[in-house]
C-alpha cells in the first residue's frame, strides 16, 4: 500500500526499544501486594516471559501480553512485527498460543487505511501461528501502538522459565544480533535496503519453529531476548536458576551492517538502559565495546536463549539450524562461584 504516513517520525521510541528498564521496572513492581494461588505455577517473581496457571493435570494456560510504538514506518509490516513478537513469550514458556485480543492506540486523525493495514499484519501473522484473534480494545492517543494479549497452552509438566537453567547446559540462540541498532539506522537513512528487508524479515519470523524443535530435547530453561537485550536477558536467567553464564562472543551472530554502526556510536536509547541495568554483573574481559553495546541492544521480536542439558545440546542445535534464521552455540552455564553473573570470553 502506498502510505505518506511515516509511523517512526510519529514515535519517540521504536519496538521493543520503548519497554521500561530492567532495573526500573523491578523498582515499579516491589512491594506490591499479590495474592498467592497453589494453581499459578510461574508469576512475575522471577522475570518470566508469561505467566501459568494450571487448569487441570493435563493443561496449563500461557498469558502474556506486549505491545509498542511502531518500528517501521509501513503499517503492514508494523503490525506484523508486533504480533510476532507478542506471541514470542508463549513460544519461550514452551507453550502453543491459541487466542489473542488486539490492542492498539491510534492518532484521531490516522487514515483509516492505516489502521486497517496494521490490523491486518497482525491477523496475517496470527493466522501463520495458528492463532485466533477474537477482538480487542482501542482507544486514542498521539502516539501509535499496537500489540497482543496472548492465550496459548502447555502442558503443566513441560513449562519452560526463565530459571531453570543448570551448572553445565549449554545455551543456544537462535536469530541473528542487531535489530535495536538497524532500526536506529533505518531512521536517518543509514542502513541499506538490503539489510533493512532483512531486519524486518527476522523481526517477523516466529519463534514457533524453534519451539517445537526443542520441546523435543531436555531444555531446562528459555527465554526470549527481546528489550532488555542478550546480557539483560541472560542475567535474568542467570539469577533466576542461581548459575553464572560464560558467553563465547565469537559464537554470537552480529549482523555485519548493525557492527558497523555499532562501531560509529549509532545506538538505541534503550542500550543505555539495558547497560545500566546489567552491567555491574557482567565481567567484560577483553571483549571490544562495540560488541558489548551490541549484547545490550534491544531486540525487538528476538530469538529464543535455550538452555539445554548438554547431552542435547549437539543434537538440538542440527535440528535448529534446519529451522531457525541462525542457530547459535552462545556458550555454558556454570555454578554460580558469587560476584559477576555474566562472563564475556
């Protein structure tokens, strides 16, 4: 659709690149009163991709729900991008969505067209997931949104969090690093088409694949990398399952032109927070800052950080690269010896 609306000049922030800090959000949800349910068998506690509450001995319910500002400037493309990565959470509990409700913010005076186009990338991708939308709320607003609140299903017995990572599993990953750098790019013009066509392919591949691929293998624990970046994610893990983490840099898949930029000091505002937030328990080593900046970049609708027995780990990470956009071999988790969390080698 021709479109003379640039939805990314009408956000402050893009993606996944708009979520509150780590560290920030841990500070808004402390101390808050919740009741306790012997049902509820993952809550906010540990940082969890979704929550799950068990109905009966053979089914547990997955809920989540994300949304954001737009991250790129075609409507239909934007949409997609959204769903996809609201949907992500269900995928990283281990779990199949099945329903989800719209929600979305929109300019009064956004043509209607627009806002049919966003819709409709979000069904599209929904019906690709096997996924249901049965309605939604809207409301008005000047700046854009758009997103899902998610249902899907998983069996009580083969939840997967963020926190059962073991001393000795292997930790694989499965899309390539640099989507909150492209995007900051992608707004002064200083990314090629090329790259630009790809970011939003990977911004728009589920992680369905990768999920029912590892269902298959004894994960110990998952996480999808999204706002909070790789270190953000994986100190999550990390203090979740009570381990440390030893990432091998020369594993990890950093999209050439996402580096270059990088390299130029062109970085999303949510880097700086994911740093904030993660840095005081990740040792560096001699690990080059561009790299780093970019193991803290916001992924909007990122890959899946499995956590895998590593008895598995070869035999999963061949099947994943026959299904994923790049399977990766990121590095161990290890006991946990107290200070740093993270270890950059």
């Amino acid at each position: 659709m021709e479109n003379e609306v640039k939805l990314t000049k009408l956000a402050n922030c893009a993606g996944c690149g708009a979520k509150v800090g780590a560290g920030v959000l841990a500070q808004l949800l402390g101390n808050l009163k919740v009741r306790t349910d012997p049902n509820l068998l993952v809550g906010f506690d540990k940082s969890d991709d979704a929550s799950v509450y068990q109905i009966s001995d053979e089914l547990a319910l997955v809920q989540t729900v994300d949304f954001f500002p737009p991250i790129a400037d075609d409507p239909y493309t934007f949409g997609a991008i959204a769903a996809t990565n609201a949907l992500s959470d269900v995928y990283a509990m281990g779990g199949e969505p099945k329903l989800a409700l719209n929600i979305m913010a929109v300019p009064e005076k956004m043509p209607k067209e627009v806002v049919h186009e966003i819709l409709r990338g979000g069904y599209d991708k929904a019906y690709e997931a096997g996924v249901i939308i049965t309605g939604g709320h809207s409301i008005l607003d000047e700046e854009p949104k758009y997103g899902l609140a998610v249902t899907g299903f998983v069996h009580p017995d083969r939840v997967l969090t963020n926190s059962g990572a073991k001393p000795g599993d292997v930790i694989l990953f499965t899309k390539p690093i640099g989507i909150g750098v492209l995007t900051s790019g992608m707004k002064v013009d200083m990314v090629s088409p090329e790259t630009c066509a790809f970011a939003n392919k990977m911004m728009t591949t589920l992680n369905k694949s990768a999920r029912d691929v590892m269902v298959n293998y004894r994960v110990h624990a998952c996480t999808d990398v999204t706002g909070f970046g790789p270190l953000g994610h994986l100190l999550e893990m990390a203090q979740g399952s009570d381990v440390e983490i030893h990432l091998d840099v020369a594993g990890v898949d950093f999209i050439p032109e996402a580096a270059e930029l990088a390299k130029m000091g062109v970085l999303p505002a949510g880097m700086y927070r994911n740093r904030s937030f993660a840095e005081p328990s990740v040792e560096p080593g001699e690990t080059p800052l561009w790299q780093q900046d970019l193991l803290y970049d916001p992924q909007t609708a990122g890959g899946l950080a499995i956590a895998v027995d590593p008895a598995d780990a070869d035999e999963l990470l061949r099947e994943l690269r026959k299904a994923v956009p790049s399977a990766q071999r990121w590095g161990v988790a290890a006991e946990y010896r107290g200070g740093k969390r993270l270890f950059l080698e």
